[in-house]
C-alpha cells in the first residue's frame, strides 16, 4: 500500500464505539533486583537525561549480557548486568554554534548485520540532535576482555530521517521514537518524528563497511479523530505540536508493529513487503475525547476532565510510552506498554486481539527505588546467568532517588522476568527455550 493511500486511509479512522467507564486496574507490585547510577541533566551532568534501554545477550556467556541506555543530549551508557558502567559514548557535537547538538532518544538492536562480509551486532540509536540514525557495533571478544565493546560504524553523509535541509534540522521536527527489527538478511528500523504522527521505515544498508539507511515506506498517523457522538477531537498539544509516537516495538516473528501515540493511544501495524500496512488503535488512553484549552499564560494544557465525554481506554494514562514484546512458544508472548501518567506498565497478549491482561508497577524495594514516568522498556526471555535465570526486563526510571538536591535524577532498573511474571494473580509465562532474540526474523 502506497504511503498517500494509507495517509488517506488513516485520516479517515474513527472509534465506533465509547469504552464503558469502570474502576481502572490495580497494578501488581514487583521490584527491580538491580539499577544503573543516576543520571543528571544539568551541565555539571553533561545533560544526560536516561530514556530507553535495549538489552544485549551475549552469544557465548549470557551473564556478560549488557544493557545500551540512551541519555539523550549525553549519549549512551553501556551497563553490566550489576548495573556497574562499563562504557560511555557521547553523542556528537554541534557542528556550527547555531546548530544542535547531537541528542540520543531511542536505541535498538540488529543481530547478525553483515558488515564487510561478517555478522555484526549493532546498536542503532535515533540522533533526534541532528535527524540522523547512528551505529554502534558491538565486540563480543571486547565484552570478554573488559575493554569497551562499542565503536561508531555509522556512514559519512547520513542523510536526514525527516528533514529537507540543515536548517531544518535544527527546528527539531526530527528523529524521534526508534525500534529495529530483521527480515532474513536484511535488518530495518522504524524511526518517529517529534511532534508530528510520521513513521518511517528504513533499510540498513553496507556502505562501504559503515552502516547508511534508505527510506523504504512511510505512514502519517491520524493526528485529530471522528468521536461517537459525532465531534472531531485532537489531543491536547503546544502550538504547532501534533501528536507524537515515541515507544514502539516490533514483534520480531509476526513482523508486527506497535507504536505508542503518546496522547492517543496504542497502534497495531503490520508490516509487510517492507511497507507499512493498515493501522489499527488497539487501545487508547483514558484522557481521549477530554476537551481541553491551552492556557497561554503558562504555556501549557488544561484537560476539562469535568466533561469527559467517556471515550477513552481503562488501561493507559497518557502519556503512553515505551513499548516492548515478549516472545514465548507458537506466537504466544506478551505486549508490554508504559502507562506513564500512572506509573505503570499495561499487559496484553501477544496473539490474537492483544487482549489485556493485567498491569503492573515497579515499587520500592530493598536494592532500588521504584519506577515513575517510565519512557522506555526492555524484556527479554532468555536466561542471563545467575542474576536473571529467567529473563529480564530493564525499564527507564524518570525519577530516581534519592535526589541529589534539586537535580534531575533518571536512570535505568533492571528486574526478573519470573518476578513479573509470578507476581500476577494468574501468572504469566516464563519461557526461555521457545525464542532466542539472536536467531529472530
């Protein structure tokens, strides 16, 4: 389907029906096992500001797995499964005074690139700085040896995701959410603009030894939505802003995408034939439909909760964000999304209708805080030697503590699967033989 008749199609959405109003869910309490330093997003903290996780599985000893955390204007950090920081990449610098710098928002992994003729695992950032995709490879025999596993294969002359010229770049309308995924030898990444509905989908290619992207569909979410009762309705937003996807995920097997619209709702998407195909709003946050007023004089939204109009979901507070899948036997697995407005993490299943199971939150512990205003998420199966036997699952925490005075603290916690999975009162799968993340696609 070409990206004018999806943009067609998708204008056209509308909800057809109102979702009953009803208690909304108590989430389950788990606790994290481990957590990475904190962060700070001040100058004295090189403006890093933690945001999405990918997990790393080694392909030898699983315990030397590693943990690839974004920190926005700070770059990357790279973590131990003890939480301990064993690298840090910074992002690129401005390349003129007026122009912005490099700032790192999401980040993926692509098992096996072949790169100058050998399979090559990379880490694939979206630079929302400068509207650009960069690649890390990562070095198993350096993970052996203790040295820093990371080195930059991105190409010379990376075009922009989005934007048309250098100018605009720098208005910021840029790379936004990212999610990679591999179909046989070829490996993909879906890329969100900031503040607009636009997905594109981009093939990694070799150039030359370095990694370079070309676009091969694109997709315009709606940005304003047809109520029931016959209104037109659009998310609350600055001046300007549409509303935007951050958190996405793509089912590795299925070749399924889902994307969070953080003020809408969560969308299914399949892709096929490297295209995106029909959208489909599987769930929506509990402030859609709310009428609302921008106040001018604080530069900010006022939801009028007072006429809700009662279209909205039960199961996702907005924002709705990170978003990331959990693989188990013959198609089944679990949906995870960050329920950000709440502190929690909706669960739904992997087949069929993505039905909702239950949500559940990361709360004080004795090793770590909890997690508040989660961004990004992480999970996977298998098993990471003896701290993580059945899986793992890294969230962003946006509130770390205890705070240093009045810094920002952010940082990331890492927490057992099986411990997630055991705390549901019907409890969820632990399976870590049916899917090997390394071998997906």
């Amino acid at each position: 389907m070409s990206a004018s008749a999806l943009t067609a199609l998708t204008a056209a959405l509308t909800v057809v029906a109102a979702v009953p109003a009803g208690p909304h869910p108590v989430p389950v309490p788990v606790t994290a096992r481990v957590e990475t330093p904190a962060v700070h997003d001040d100058e004295a903290g090189g403006n890093a500001n933690a945001d999405d996780p990918a997990i790393w599985v080694d392909p030898t000893r699983p315990g030397r797995s590693l943990v690839i955390g974004t920190l926005k204007e700070g770059g990357l950090d790279v973590y131990g499964l003890d939480g301990r920081r064993v690298q840090h990449v910074a992002a690129p610098p401005a390349p003129g005074e007026d122009a912005a710098p490099g700032r790192f928002n999401n980040v993926d992994l692509v098992y096996g690139f072949e790169l100058s003729g050998r399979r090559t695992d990379l880490a694939v950032v979206s630079d929302r700085g400068r509207d650009r995709i960069r690649a890390y490879a990562i070095d198993p025999a350096a993970v052996a040896a203790g040295r820093a596993p990371l080195r930059d294969v991105t190409a010379a002359g990376v075009t922009p995701v989005f934007s048309a010229t250098e100018d605009e770049v720098d208005e910021q309308t840029t790379a936004y959410g990212l999610t990679a995924y591999r179909d046989g030898d070829d490996a993909y990444v879906v890329v969100s603009q900031r503040e607009r509905g636009r997905l594109r989908l981009l093939e990694l290619e070799d150039r030359g030894g370095r990694v370079g992207y070309r676009t091969e569909s694109t997709l315009d979410l709606p940005t304003s939505f047809a109520l029931p009762d016959g209104t037109s309705w659009r998310p609350c937003a600055d001046p300007g802003e549409l509303p935007q996807v951050e958190g996405m995920a793509v089912d590795q097997e299925e070749h399924v995408l889902y994307a969070a619209q953080e003020a809408v709702g969560l969308w299914r998407v399949e892709l096929d034939d490297e295209e995106f195909e029909r959208p489909e709003l599987l769930d929506r946050v509990r402030e859609y439909g709310v009428p609302w007023t921008y106040d001018e004089a604080e530069e900010e939204c006022v939801l009028d909760t007072a006429h809700d109009p009662g279209f909205g979901g039960e199961h996702l507070s907005a924002d709705a964000e990170g978003v990331t899948v959990y693989h188990g036997d013959d198609g089944t697995g679990y949906l995870l999304a960050s329920s950000q407005g709440d502190d929690s993490f909706a669960v739904y299943t992997r087949e069929g209708d993505n039905a909702y199971l239950g949500s559940f939150a990361v709360t004080d512990g004795p090793a770590t805080d909890g997690v508040q205003h989660s961004d990004g998420a992480a999970v996977v199966n298998v098993p990471l030697g003896s701290a993580f036997p059945k899986g793992l699952l890294v969230t962003h925490d946006g509130e770390a503590t205890p705070a240093d005075g009045d810094r920002e603290s952010t940082n990331f916690k890492f927490t057992r699967w099986d411990a997630v999975a055991g705390a549901f009162p019907a409890p969820l799968t632990v399976d870590t033989r049916s899917f090997d993340p390394r071998d997906a696609g």
